[in-house]
C-alpha cells in the first residue's frame, strides 16, 4: 500500500561547484572590472564634448541674430541674459540661447574667449578638463572645439 508521498531526491550544490563558480566570477571581474572603472572618465570626456557642440551651436544662433559673436567680456554668460557690455546685441533673443550657465562635467564653468587662438571658429570654447588647470594630458587635458 502506499501512503501517497513521493519521495523526493533533495540534491544540492556541491562545495566544489560553488567554489568553481566563485572562482569564474572572480576571473570574470578582474577582467572587466578594470574596463568598467575607467569608463568615467570617458564619459565625461564624451559629455564635454557633447556640451561643447551645443554651446557652439547656441553661438551660431546668436551670432546668425547679432551678426556677431559675443567678446570675451560679455562671455557665454550673453547667451543666457541680454548684454550691458558693449557692443550690444541688435536682435538678442528674449529667451535667451542657454537656459542656464554651462558646467562641465567637473562643475567648472566653461571657458570662452573670443577672438580665438585655437579654433577656426573665431573663437575659443573650452573646459580645462578634470584637474581645471589649463594643459594636462590624458582626463586632465582640455577639451575643446578646435580639432584634436
């Protein structure tokens, strides 16, 4: 007669299985861990350059209005509040061309100068990179919209 319970085999992992597969994931991150971690600075590499294009093209627009850029004086700061600084802007766009002051990726301003010494643009956009001192190689080199 049977008393209706099936009897279940109950099998587990091994002590050598979980070792094997702890052994797999340390190999595993200490392979990618090192490509992951430095993916930072990358990506703040890649999001200046992005904020470098978009500024760039806010200066197009302003220029396209004014029929210039603005000076040094007057900053990117012209391209989110009207200019007192002359020479004043002919047809200056009452919502502005930035919402709001450009931080790089390391929270310091972006730097502007106008007329430029590096681009062909006529003028200058850039972030002194991580360290926020001028030069420097690797994530501490400036960025820039003139070529690499």
């Amino acid at each position: 007669m049977s008393t209706g319970f099936a009897r279940r085999a109950q099998r587990g992992f091994t002590l050598i299985e979980i070792m094997v597969v702890v052994i797999i994931l340390g190999v595993l991150g200490a392979l990618v861990l090192p490509n992951v971690m430095s993916r930072p600075d990358h990506a703040k590499y890649t999001a200046a350059r992005t904020d470098i294009q978009s500024i760039s093209t806010a200066l197009e627009i302003y220029r396209l209005d004014n029929g210039r850029y603005p000076t040094t004086a007057q900053g990117l700061e012209a391209l989110i509040r009207r200019p007192t600084v002359a020479p004043l802007p002919r047809q200056w766009n009452a919502q502005g061309y930035l919402k709001s002051q450009a931080l790089d990726p390391w929270g310091t301003p972006y730097q502007y100068s106008n007329p430029g010494t590096r681009s062909g643009q006529g003028y200058d956009l850039f972030s002194f990179g991580a360290d926020g001192q001028p030069g420097g190689e690797e994530a501490d080199a400036d960025i820039g919209n003139w070529a690499e």
